[in-house]
C-alpha cells in the first residue's frame, strides 16, 4: 500500500484544478449523486447530440479521490457516445476493484485512478461519479447513491 | 470514589490491552478512535472466554448447574451494572444491545403510547442520529412534534433558548451527556432540573460519557440512561438502559417472546417482572459478563484518574493542532471530553483518514452520524481523534506527525 500510488500528481493537479467544474446551464438532463458515508455530492450535467455526448460538467464538495475521478471522467467521456461511455465505465470499474489489473491502454489519463484499488475503502469515492453520469444519461431526476 | 493517590501508569494501563502492540501499515499502531469503539483490555477478554469455557447456558431456564451459573454471571452483571450507575434497584438495570437500542425502547414503550398532536419531544443541535431518528420516527407515528435547541458556534447548546423552548407541552427532553462529533460535556443537572420542573421527563445518551466521567442517576436525576458496553472498553452489542422503576413498570412491554412472559395463553399472557419484561429473548449473556469486567477495570483504574489522563492529552493535542495552518478545530466547548475533530483545509478528511492511516494512525473521518452538526458548521464531515486510558503524548505526537505528512501529500 503506497500513498504515493493512490495520490499521483494527476490525481492532485486534478483535484486541486477540476476540468469542466461548474453548472451547465443548457444540459438536456443532469443527476445528484451522494455518497452518504462520507458527504460526498456532486451533479453531473450532459448535454447530447443523439447518442453522443456534447458536453458533459460536473459541480460538488467532496474527497481528492471523488472530485479528481470525476474531473477526469468528464475529460472522458466528452465527444463519446453512451455504449462507449459504458464500455469505458466497465474497464473503470474493474481498474478500481483488481489491484493487479494493467490498465487498458484506452482508459488513458483515467489510468491514473489504479491506485484506488489498493484502498478498498476508497473505491465508492471514485465510482460516484459514474454512478451519477449514468443516471444523468438515462434521464433520471432522481437523486442516486453509492449506498 | 478516591483515586488521587494512584499515579496514573499509562505504560502499564498499555499492557493491558493486546490489540495496540501490533504493527499497521509498517507502522506502530496509534489508536485515536475510542469514541468510536474502544478496545477490550484482558480482564474483558478473560472474562468472555472464562464465562464461554465454564458457565455457558441459557438463562432463567433450566436447573441445572450450568444453566444455574449462567443465570448468576448474568444477574450479576445487572447488579454491577446497577453499582456503576448507582441506580436505587437493579429492577432498573435493563439490558440492551447498546444506547441506539435503549433510546429507541423509550421512545417505543414510553413516548409512543403516551404522546399525541400537541405533545413535544425537544432535543438538542448536537445530538446523535440515535438519538433523532427514534424521536421522528414517535412524531410520524403519534403526531407529536419534535423541537431542536440550537448549538452556539463553539459547539455548546444555548441554553438559554432550550430553557425558552421548554414549554407546559414538552413531554419528554432527550439529549445527549457528551457530544460524540465535538466532545461538548452538556449542562446535564441544570438541563433536568428544569426540565422536570416543566413537567417533562428526561432521557440523557451516555455513550460517550460513560469512559470519562462517573455517572450516579440519582444525583443527577435522570429518568432515563443509555450506553453502550463497548465505548467503555467492553463487548459490542451488549448496553443498558436505566430507567426509574416507576417509569419502567407503567410501560408496556416493547418486544414480545420469550423471557418478557409469566403466562402464556392463546387468550392472553401475563407478562414478567421489572426488568425481565423488557428482555425478550435470549440475551448477550456473554456481552454482560464482558460488560461487567470492564466496569471493574474502569473503576479500578479510576474513572477520575482516567479522566485527568485524557484531559492532558486532550489539552496537549488541542495546543499541537491549534499550531498547523490551515487546521481548524470543530467544537470548542468550555467543557469537552477527550474527542477533537477538526478539518484541514486542501485536504479533505476522508483524505486525511487515508493518509493517516497509512502512517499507522486511525482516526474517524465523516460525519460520525451527526449530520445536523455537520450541517451546522456548513462542512461534509470532519476528522476526529479520541483519547481513552491507554493513550500516550506519544500518540499525539505521531497524530501531529502524520498531519504533517497529510499537509506534505497535499501541499
């Protein structure tokens, strides 16, 4: 268990300078996400062209791991379409939950977040996120959790 | 009690305890959590195991000899329980799985079948959610209404506005003795005293008192007290609920089955004496042996003495943390328990919690089950360290170096 592994410098710069951070005030569908543990919330706000994503923010108060995931998520899945955005989600999830996995060339900067595997306890942090652009994605209002 | 001769031997009081002498994450294992859970020193252990290898048996149940021993361990413990409250009878001792467990029986078997539309529960800002959730879910189900005195910004009730919102209609005050997000020690004697001098009864959440601070119902006057066994160094799931005999025996039974009955008819059933009638069910029978040999090794180290230990430490690690930019301390009473929380600003307390947790230092990180108290103080969570008796200035020392370490990571 490496500190070093879990907070890369992509990690830090992303947490402390999130992309794509702050309300889209024309999005066609947004969700809350709250993970109930730690206080956790974020919106995700999407906006699409058919099945693509055109433009996709985020906004909330949370841990590095949560916000840095999530900035990171949003640099992403810009420009993708909503079956390669859950494919991405999948190679994601399997990054945070298998310590030994070699991250798959695509997933690209989100390779970074390997390190979360290594923190079981820290593997909703970096998943709410994605939990809340899916919900976004399928229209819900609703708010989501991790719980 | 007198316990001002003994010198208190933190180092002998660390041998006490097996868990601390092992290794986390490379690193000598510094336990900050004890408002969380505290660990079992040996006479606990001992005790269980001694009770499993020997006494085991059901209850009030059989005549023979283990079944016998079994009865007296238990018993037992209800009358060393009764002497560390120091409640008139132990008709008054009632064991439960722990505080959440007894408050919600009161609110159950007291205030449910007593209040209705009118009717005022009030609390306070800091409480608990065990201590929230039992009394909405009595306003949801009778229509009473709940009242909340607010906190000051140091995190102590204002106790002038409880005293204003204690009304003819406040039928019941629950609050808590100690806060367990910000370690505030509550103005618990005056808080009862007008209360009952409104009429109202009263119910305090010792959870966290219980390790600091000896508790005598009478003189403080409660109608009700609830704890848990493993805040003070005993077994999880096992707790008690104090409550005036006159109180308790009025109640209806909360939960029916076996144990809680003298006569069981497909007509009717009678039901069974103070306290077994709260007792449905096999109890923790080993819990109450565990929780009786923590009372003793409390009380044999001193609970005053104990007491000052942490205050030391809790005045030392304030003045340490109060020197790190950037850190600020949440909930800074005049009087505390040995509970700090406190956030660092960049870095967030889950963050914290992992940081250092890799340098061998657990704390809490969250809302610690307060989340009107987080709301209060407009922040998501905080991180926390408690101290109990087998903490050391060494162990804050290695806090205030892992914060160090946390400031380093997220410069």
């Amino acid at each position: 268990m490496d500190l070093k592994d879990l907070y890369r410098d992509v990690i830090l710069d992303h947490n402390r300078q999130p992309r794509n951070f702050g309300a889209l005030t024309d999005a066609d569908a947004h969700a809350d996400g709250h993970n109930p543990l730690c206080g956790d919330r974020l919106t995700v706000w999407v906006q699409l062209q058919g099945e693509r994503i055109s433009e996709v923010r985020f906004e909330g108060k949370g841990c590095a791991i949560s916000t840095a995931s999530a900035s990171l998520m949003t640099e992403a899945v810009k420009g993708k379409d909503t079956a390669t955005v859950r494919r991405l989600y999948e190679q994601v999830h399997t990054l945070l939950t298998h310590p030994n996995s070699a991250p798959d060339a695509s997933l690209g900067k989100l390779a970074a977040l390997a390190g979360v595997s290594e923190f079981p306890a820290r593997v909703k942090c970096a998943t709410l996120c994605w939990h809340t652009l899916n919900a976004a994605l399928e229209r819900s209002a609703d708010a989501v959790t991790t719980e | 009690m007198s316990t001002a001769a003994a010198p208190f031997d933190v180092t002998r009081v660390r041998r006490d305890f097996p868990i601390l002498a092992q290794q986390v994450n490379g690193h000598p294992l510094v336990y900050l959590d004890s408002a969380a859970s505290g660990q079992r020193p040996n006479a606990v252990l001992r005790a269980v195991e001694r009770y499993e290898t020997h006494h085991h048996s059901n209850v009030h149940r059989g005549v023979h000899a283990l079944s016998q021993a079994a009865t007296e361990a238990f018993e037992g413990a209800r009358e060393r329980a009764r002497r560390f409250l120091n409640a008139r009878s132990r008709r008054e001792i009632v064991f439960v799985r722990g505080t959440t467990e007894g408050i919600n029986l009161v609110a159950q078997a007291l205030a449910r079948p007593r209040l209705g539309p009118g009717d005022e529960i009030l609390i306070t800002g800091l409480e608990h959610h065990a201590n929230i959730v039992p009394w909405q879910m009595v306003c949801e189900q009778t229509g009473c209404t709940l009242k909340v005195a607010p906190i000051d910004r140091r995190g102590e009730l204002d106790l002038d506005r409880f005293l204003g919102q204690l009304t003819a209609r406040t039928r019941l005050v629950a609050v808590a003795h100690v806060s367990n997000a910000l370690g505030t020690i509550l103005p618990v004697e005056r808080i009862v005293q007008a209360a009952h001098s409104c009429g109202a009864l009263v119910l305090l959440d010792g959870a966290q008192a219980v390790p600091h601070t000896a508790i005598d119902v009478q003189a403080l006057g409660c109608d009700f007290y609830a704890f848990s066994g493993h805040k003070l160094y005993g077994p999880t799931g096992i707790g008690v609920l104090f409550g005036r005999e006159e109180l308790l025996e009025e109640m209806p039974p909360w939960q029916g089955g076996g144990d809680m009955i003298r006569t069981v008819s497909f007509e009717k059933s009678t039901y069974n004496d103070l306290p077994w009638k709260f007792e449905a069910g096999t109890p923790n029978i080993s819990g109450a042996v565990g929780l009786a040999a923590a009372m003793d090794y409390l009380e044999g180290l001193g609970i005053e003495a104990v007491a000052a230990h942490e205050q030391r430490l809790l005045a030392l690690a304030t003045a340490e943390l109060s020197r790190i930019p950037g850190l600020q301390i949440i909930g800074t009473a005049a009087h505390k328990a040995a509970v700090l929380s406190f956030t660092l600003s960049g870095c967030h307390p889950h963050d914290l919690g992992t940081i250092l947790d890799s340098e061998g230092v657990a704390i809490r990180t969250g809302h610690h089950c307060a989340m009107p108290v987080m709301t209060f103080f407009d922040i998501p969570a905080t991180a926390r360290a408690s101290f109990g008796c087998y903490n050391t200035e060494a162990d804050v020392y290695a806090l205030v170096a892992a914060l160090g370490k946390a400031r380093e990571v997220f410069g």
